[in-house]
C-alpha cells in the first residue's frame, strides 16, 4: 500500500467535491481521485463541458461549507428565451414571463408560484436520507414527518392537488393550465431534461417539481450562474477541501475497490498503485460502481439482477459551436452572457423527438437548450432525445446529422449562424460513458422516474447511500436525490458515512 487515510472519493465530480469537503472538515483525512486531468466532473472541462448551464449549489450546503454564496449565486438569476416557430422569443425569468398575452402571463404566474410551493413541500427530502423500505431510524421518519407537515401546511386544496398531480405527466397540466405553445415547451423541456421520457410519460410532472424544488438566494426553480461561470463554483468547492486539509489528484483511474473481510479496504489504481482507507465513497454511477469496480463476486444475485435492471439509457448529447460574430436575433436584439435559449417550441415538438428517439432513431427536429459563451465565443447546445443505443452507431455521420438538423433549427432564430461558424463538436451519449464513468452516458446515472426516487433510487436495496460492503457509499448522481448541481448526494453520503462512524 502506498498511503492510508481515512476516506478516498472516487471521481472529483461536484458531488465528491462536496462529499470530500464534508469529511475534511471534520477532521478525516481525505483523497478525491479524479480519472480525467481536470477536477469538476461533467461541470468542470472548460474545453467542452457536458453541464455548461448548472442549477444551483444547495444553499445549506454553501453555508455548511462556508463558501461565498454572493459569489457563488452570481448577480441575477438566468433568464430563459423560448423560441417558437417566428417572432421574438419569450422572456421567462422565474414566475415571471413577457412576450405573450396577458391572460397567458397571469396564468403562468400563478401556475408557478403554486408548483413552488408544492416543490418546496416535497423539497424537505432533498438534505435528508430517504427512509428504508422495511425499517427507518427515527431521523429517517423525521424527516417524512417534516415533509408531511409542509404537505399539510399547503392547505387541504392544494395538498389534494399535489396528490392528483404528483404522478401524472407535464402534457395534461400544463395544456390545462395555459395551453401548448413555446412557454409550455419551455417547462416541459425542464421536466424531461437529461431523462428518457416525454411531456406524455407518466411522472414527469414529478421531474418539473424535482427541478422547482431547486433553491438559491433568488428563490426556487431558477437555473443560476456563479460569478465567473462554473470554474467558479469548481474552484470554489476544490478549494474547500484542500483548504480543509483533504487532497486531490487528477489523471489517475481507479480499476477496482479493495475489499477486505467483506468491507471496504481501498482502492487499486491502473497503474498497480493501491491505497488503503476503511471507507470509499464513490461519485461514478450505481452500475460502473458496482459491477466493474466492486465487483459481482462481492454480490448477491438479486442485488446484481436490480442493479443490471436500472434504468439508466442516456438520451442527451452535448454540441459546441465556436462562433466568429455571434449574428442577432431574428427580432433584433443580442444574446447576451448566461442567457438560456430553448428551442422547444411545442410540447408536440419535444413529444415528436421523444418519439423518434425511443425508437432508436434522431429527430427529424431536435429539441434543445443552448446557452453562448461570450468569452469563448462559444454556443453550449444540450439536445435532447438523442439516444444511447443509436439504430447504426454513433458514427461520424450520425454525429454530423445531428449537428446539421441543430443548426437549422439555429439559423431560424439566429439568421446568418451557420456562416459565422468556425468549428464544431458533438459529445454523444457514449462519449459521455466513456468519459465520465456515466453508465448508459445518463446525466443523472439513472432515470428520474417514480421507481427510481427516495427509497427507490437508484433501486430498491441500494438506497441510503450504503452499499452491501461495509465501508462502501454512493455519492454521485445516482444516488437520492438525483442529478443537476444541487451537490445533495454527496452532502447526503458524506453525513451517512458519519452517522455510521466514518470507518
């Protein structure tokens, strides 16, 4: 063994950073080990980040950890423009949205400030480990009891309509509650974001609470940028742990989890290099986790059956487009820094792309958000419903259609793009796989599906950050309560690890 410390984090993704830097500070002697040259995960590559347009740090967290949350929390919250089939886009920046009617306005206004209340109702879990489903602790049931008194609170109306809609799908609430178009195609974007379902799928209207239950000094739901961009936020969450005495090393791989006496025991490096520590938390995703680096042998059957069963095929490619002179848009006007763009301009739109994708095939008409780099003269496009298992492979034709069908849908917004265009480069679900340790190339290393929540995610028995080798934790995205950049499962982990004994 070349060293010993106390815990080692595999993957210097933002959840590990967090889950480090809550160790650290309290006095364990920590190594994140981080397989790519740069720490951040999919946040942190300035060269092409698979996250350029993250939500927000979980305020508790950022006091927890002491960080600059002004800093952190940047100036203003992001506004949205949503693109419909002509004229100028919608201006959408929390409940808040112009460029339509005012009947719609008032609507939409109201609409999300009622799913707020209800997120923040269900968003009680999101620091709190789920409860199991044969016995809970008595903080476990707290925390369920915390969350049934907000329920409570909303009032009986407004908690029944909670239960009615809960499992129900984006298409029907919002076509009721102000009708299809480009703001609709604007919520359902943030509700099948980064999953393989639709606006028609059954849960989605729980991904849209999900993503609401968001939080920053702003208010809920709003996709925030720091200060200097996510290196900020990076840096900030890096420099939180070395400060607190914990180390990190880029460029090196982990090949398998030690296991000695059936818990955890260290790690191996590709390298050969092994390093020994009692507890191993892990950010990469369930399945690379536990089938490649721990091992079936370390398993039982079921366990390895549920686990192999997880939903987690990828549907999100990421695309950059490096541009000389950004041109104007369409109705005049600039795109300014942080701004997001969604070109959704239907739920009919997106349903059709989901369509096609479930089936294997590219849209005919990709859905996407895209956000422009002014520095780096850069535009950021996450499309939607692009699928893992790809009918013919994601060969360099697949990814040049892909890349055509988005710019026509650019250039339509932004005449004259494609012209000003100096270089491009697509990151398919599989090169997400390959490079991130993301099973299935899934953001959020599982669906977020009703199946797959509290208790349930990433499945049943797994739950509770815990995994059946002592010593062994889930930190990552696929861990409760799920992806974006909230930092929760790597806050969550590192506190069970503590409430355990932190060995």
């Amino acid at each position: 063994m070349s060293g010993r410390y106390d815990a080692i984090i595999i993957g210097a993704g933002h959840n590990g950073l967090v889950g480090a830097a809550v160790l650290a500070r309290k006095g364990k002697k920590v190594l994140v080990l981080e397989a790519r040259d740069h720490v951040g995960g999919m946040l942190g590559d300035a060269s092409f980040r698979v996250a350029p347009l993250p939500y927000a740090l979980r305020p508790e967290i950022a006091r927890m950890l002491q960080l600059d949350q002004k800093r952190l929390h940047g100036a203003k919250p992001v506004e949205t423009l949503a693109f419909g089939s002509d004229g100028p886009p919608l201006r959408i920046i929390g409940g808040q949205v112009t460029g339509t009617d005012a009947i719609t306005e008032h609507d939409y206004a109201i609409l999300h400030a009622r799913l707020g209340r209800q997120a923040r109702a269900l968003g009680v879990m999101m620091l709190q480990s789920p409860p199991g489903l044969g016995k809970a602790s008595l903080g476990e049931m707290a925390g369920l009891a915390k969350m049934a008194l907000k329920m409570r609170l909303l009032g009986k109306t407004e908690m029944r309509d909670l239960l009615r809609i809960i499992l129900s799908n984006a298409w029907d609430l919002l076509n009721d509650e102000i009708g299809d178009g480009p703001l609709a195609g604007a919520l359902a974007m943030d509700a099948t974001l980064g999953g393989a379902m639709g606006p028609r799928s059954p849960g989605t209207v729980l991904t849209l609470l999900y993503r609401m239950a968001s939080q920053s000094s702003h208010g809920h739901g709003l996709r925030v940028m720091p200060e200097g961009g996510p290196d900020a936020l990076v840096k900030a969450l890096s420099d939180c742990v070395t400060s607190a005495g914990g180390e990190i090393r880029t460029g090196v791989a982990v090949e398998k989890i030690l296991v000695d006496q059936d818990r955890a025991a260290g790690v191996r490096l590709q390298s050969g290099e092994e390093i020994a520590a009692p507890l191993v938390l892990s950010n990469a995703s369930p399945k690379t986790t536990l089938l490649t680096l721990l091992g079936v042998e370390h398993l039982d059957g079921e366990f390895i059956r549920r686990c192999r069963n997880m939903a987690s095929k990828g549907m999100v490619s990421r695309l950059d487009f490096d541009i000389a002179q950004m041109p104007s848009l369409r109705s005049g006007g600039k795109i300014e820094q942080g701004q997001r763009l969604v070109f959704a301009p239907t739920m009919q739109a997106i349903e059709a792309s989901f369509n096609a994708a479930k089936y294997g095939d590219l849209p005919e008409r990709p859905v996407f958000e895209a956000t422009y780099d002014t520095t780096a003269k850069r535009l950021c496009v996450t499309a939607q419903f692009t699928p893992h298992d790809l009918k013919g492979g994601w060969t360099d034709d697949a990814k040049s259609a892909l890349a055509s069908s988005v710019m026509a849908a650019l250039e339509e917004a932004l005449p004259g793009l494609s012209s000003a265009v100096t270089a491009s480069r697509v990151m398919s679900p599989v090169d997400i796989e390959t490079g991130y340790g993301a099973s299935g190339g899934h953001w959020h290393h599982g669906e977020l599906r009703v199946d797959q929540l509290l208790m349930l995610r990433p499945f049943d028995g797994a739950a509770q950050y815990r995994m059946p080798v002592k010593g062994l934790y889930l930190c990552g995205a696929g861990a409760h309560p799920g992806g974006d950049i909230s930092g929760a499962p790597g806050f969550n982990a590192a506190r069970a690890a503590l409430r355990d004994g932190g060995h």
